[in-house]
C-alpha cells in the first residue's frame, strides 16, 4: 500500500527498473508551473513561480509581481487592450455590452 503521503495529487509517479528486473515506483514533488494570462493563455513575464511558496514568500513586494494594474492575472498586451476599451466606455463611445464576454470583467474593474 502506498503511503499516506505519497497519496495527494501533488505528487508525481516516476516509474524506475531496479536491476532485478522488477519496476519500482517512486515519488517526487511536482514543480509548478509558470503563470498565464486570463484572456490569452500566454505566459506573464516577471511573476516568479518557485519551488515552493517559501522560495517566493522570501521575495520583497515589488518582486513577486509587477506594480500596474490587472499584474498577476493579465499580460501586458491585454490589459492595454482592456484598458483602451475601459477609457472608450468611460467616454461613452462604446458600451459595456459591446465588449467582449472574456474582456467584460476587467473593463468593468478599470471603469470604477
């Protein structure tokens, strides 16, 4: 039976061949994986992932993310975009229901 803790999704199955010729499992921890944008899916620049929360809890404020809006969640060419359409809505040239369902959350952020 596996270990309790080697039971959580958070941990990745490496299947190894000892030389008896038997299979043999053994766990490692899974590395995350880089951040992406919400809108695009591309990867954001300059928002660290570490091994472990400890590895970034050790980096000052300014580190762990960039310091404009929607940083962490947006890259830089979509939140200009979103921004662009914000500044049209707050000057009535387009409404709210003509942007686009995905883009619709943020703009109603940057309006307030």
């Amino acid at each position: 039976m596996t270990e309790p803790k080697n039971r959580s999704g958070s941990k990745k199955k490496i299947f190894v061949k000892v030389p008896g010729g038997n299979t043999k499992v053994k766990y490692k921890a899974k590395k995350p994986s880089s951040h992406h944008c919400a809108l695009c899916k591309g990867k954001l620049s300059g928002v660290p992932h570490g091994k472990r929360p400890s590895e970034v809890a050790k980096l000052s404020k300014t580190q762990k993310r960039p310091e404009r809006k929607f940083a962490g969640e947006l890259c830089a060419k979509c939140s200009k975009t979103v921004m662009e359409k914000a500044a049209m809505v707050k000057s009535e040239t387009l409404s709210i229901d003509e942007v686009s369902i995905s883009q619709r959350k943020y703009v109603k952020a940057a309006v307030k």
